[in-house]
C-alpha cells in the first residue's frame, strides 16, 4: 500500500521551498517535472540527471541552479564537466553519481529514469527524501516488496505518477480499505486497438509510436502498442494499494479522459477524470498533500460528448495474461516479464523483431526461466539486477 506521511508534519518541516531532485530530467516524465518547476516558486533544483543528452542538462542545470548534474554515460562525462566549466554547478557521472544524487535529502525525488537503470537510485532514494514520486514502472515491477519494505521502515512516502494509479490514489478511501472491491485501470487501446493480428503482423516502430491520445518516450509507446504497459501497470497496483490480483480489472476507454476507478461494496464507483496531460499527475506528486496549479486545458465534458468503454481483446494483446502470471507466480517472475519486455522492445525498435514477437519473446523468456533461473524471494536489490541481467540473457537468446 502506498506509504505516506502525515500531511501536517510535511507542511510544519517545509514552510519554505520544497527541494527537489530529478532522475531522468532530460526525458519526457522530467520535462514536463521542469515545465511545472519553472512555473511555481516553491521549489529549489538538488540535482538533475540524464542518461547521456548533455547539451540538454546543462541547459535545465544553467536555468533552474541545480547544486549537481549527473551524466549516467561515462563516457560524456568530458562533454557534461566542459559545458558546465565556469559555473558552480557540481558534476558527476555513473551510477555512483546516480546514486548519489538520490540522497541529497531532498524533500522530493522524482524518479523518471526509463528502465531497470533506475531501480537502484531510486531506491536508495528512500532513505534520504521525504517524497519519492514513482514514474519508473520497473521500480515496482521487479523490486515491490522491497520497495514497500524500505519506504515503511525509513517512513518515505511513495507516490505514484502513472496517469491511473495517481487516479486510483486520489478516490481511494483510505478510511475504509476493506470496502474496496476493486479497482480498474483504464487503456487507450494504443495505435493498434482496432487493427487486426494480420495488419498488426506488419507494424512498423513508427506506427506503434503513433499514440493517438498521449505524448511519451518510446518504449512506453510501445508498451502501451502492445499493451504491456497494462499489465506492468496491474503488478504496481498490486503492491501499491490493499488488493489482490483478483480485485485488479483493465479496461478500454479510448477517449483517456477518465484515468481509473474504484469500486466499493456499496455500489458506488469513483472515478478520476482529466485530460489526457502528465502534468496533471506529476502536480498531484510535487505538491502533495496539497495541489499546485498547473498549465492543463480545462476538461469540457460538454465538448467531449462521449466517454466509451470496451473489453480487451486478449487475443490480439496476450502481454495482460503474461503479466497476471507473472504477478501470481511472484519471486522472479515479474523481473523477467520486465527485462525480456525491455529486450524484445529494443529489438523492436532496431527491425530486428516484428511487433508481434514482443510478446512471444516474453512468453518464451518466462517460460525458460521457470526452469534456468528458479523460483524465490529476492533479498537485496543488488540480487533484483542480477536476476535481471540473467533475464536479458535469457531474452535476446530469442532474437535473431
């Protein structure tokens, strides 16, 4: 379940500017982070970083004065310290310098770094900030039960940025947990929802990133093209909030204007609606327990007209089942579902597999994993990356 804070000790500790640190602030998560920074004066930069866009973080470290810029290639770290020559603003580079950009005790760590890379400063996070803000699926995916454990025993509070589990965490009662029947994360349906397997047999990397409703990075695109992003979405839901994986539902809702819902007992069921615009979930994150302005169209349900829902066809996107069997399986199911997907993605992306490959890769990868790489409670983050750099082995042994 989600950890928190009281809200009145967050407000008494910081009457003044919250800081904050931003992992991965060169990607779209991070963007749209700074856009709602440059806008508000309630917030002071500890440090920004970015996989290797230099030009880029030296701009965002030069405007918002951040105290330290981190470079995760190395090999740029030249580039990063010469950019910057002249300022006072300290560099870094590696994961050593991610790491230790995590714990600056920040109030807020927003973690967007995309992919496994994130796993670890994110969690070391956890011990230094107030606030850590999750957009890092992986996270989750394959370390939840460590995650929880650490935000319980260093009294962090973890909040969601997905569009729907930052939905779930503004309608579910905490109050009355036990009343929650289930809770139902909605999909656009992607680019694909209304192609056929035979049309989706020839997708090309460019159709799939051509998301109707929303503006992201592409791997997520892709996700969202075969609909993984769901099922990851289904296992961060699991340990984030009091159910169970039968109480998890997904549904179409092509219109992405209703961002997930909560069932109760009683009948009643209470939905987040807004537009189809990150920042509205990365807001909700940096100015909890309160709320911030942000730059978003107002929603007109008038103008809207038509909010629509439809079953998934899990024919044409096998990735949910996957995913529920990796949630039910647990141990190091669900790493391997994660770094496999994060394989055959890449290969995707490269033409080295066609779309529908993405899936049979995943498959294929949890299957020999059951058998190669065994069945258990992970301890430790660092035997989280093991298990996750033996589960891209085991991946592109698929890909020819």
């Amino acid at each position: 379940m989600v950890a928190r804070l009281e809200p009145i000790s967050v407000l008494q500790s910081h009457p003044l500017k919250r800081r904050i640190t931003v992992l991965g602030s060169t990607g779209s998560i991070g963007q749209n982070t700074l856009d709602l920074l440059r806008r508000s004066n309630s917030f002071q930069v500890s440090a920004l970083s970015t996989n290797r866009n230099v030009k880029l973080l030296a701009q965002q470290a030069i405007e918002f004065k951040a105290e330290f810029a981190v470079v995760a290639d190395e090999t740029a770290f030249l580039e990063l310290k010469n950019t910057l020559s002249g300022s006072s603003i300290r560099v870094g580079a590696g994961q050593s310098a991610l790491e230790e950009a995590s714990c600056l005790n920040s109030d807020v760590v927003m973690a967007a770094i995309v992919g496994a890379a994130g796993i670890k400063p994110t969690f070391k996070a956890l011990a230094h900030a107030r606030i850590v803000a999750i957009a890092n699926k992986e996270c989750l995916v394959a370390a939840g039960n460590l995650f929880m454990k650490e935000a319980a025993r260093t009294g962090a509070t973890i909040l969601p940025v997905d569009s729907e589990h930052s939905a779930i965490f503004q309608v579910l009662d905490e109050a009355q947990v036990e009343s929650v029947e289930k809770i139902i994360l909605t999909a656009s349906g992607g680019p694909f929802r209304c192609w056929t397997t035979e049309q989706m047999k020839h997708a090309q990397p460019k159709d799939a990133l051509a998301h109707p409703n929303w503006s992201m990075g592409a791997k997520i695109s892709i996700d969202s093209a075969t609909m993984m992003n769901k099922g990851l979405e289904m296992i961060e839901a699991y340990h984030l909030f009091p159910v169970e994986p039968d109480q998890i539902d997904v549904i179409v809702h092509p219109q992405s204007i209703i961002h997930s819902l909560v069932t109760y007992a009683d009948g009643a069921v209470l939905a987040q609606l807004g537009q189809p615009d990150m920042r509205t979930p990365i807001s909700v994150a940096l100015a909890w327990p309160n709320r911030m302005k942000a730059p978003v169209k107002p929603l007109n349900l008038v103008d809207i007209g038509t909010l629509s829902f439809e079953s998934i066809d899990k024919i044409r996107f096998p990735a949910l089942d996957l995913a529920m069997h990796a949630l039910r399986a647990g141990g190091v199911a669900p790493i391997v579902l994660n770094a496999a997907n994060e394989v055959a993605v890449e290969a995707f992306l490269n033409k080295q597999v066609a779309f529908l490959d993405i899936a049979k890769i995943v498959d294929t990868t949890l299957s020999a994993a059951s058998t190669r790489l065994g069945d258990e409670e992970l301890q430790s983050i660092d035997s989280v990356l093991e298990f996750d750099l033996a589960a891209r082995h085991l991946a592109l042994e698929n890909i020819v």
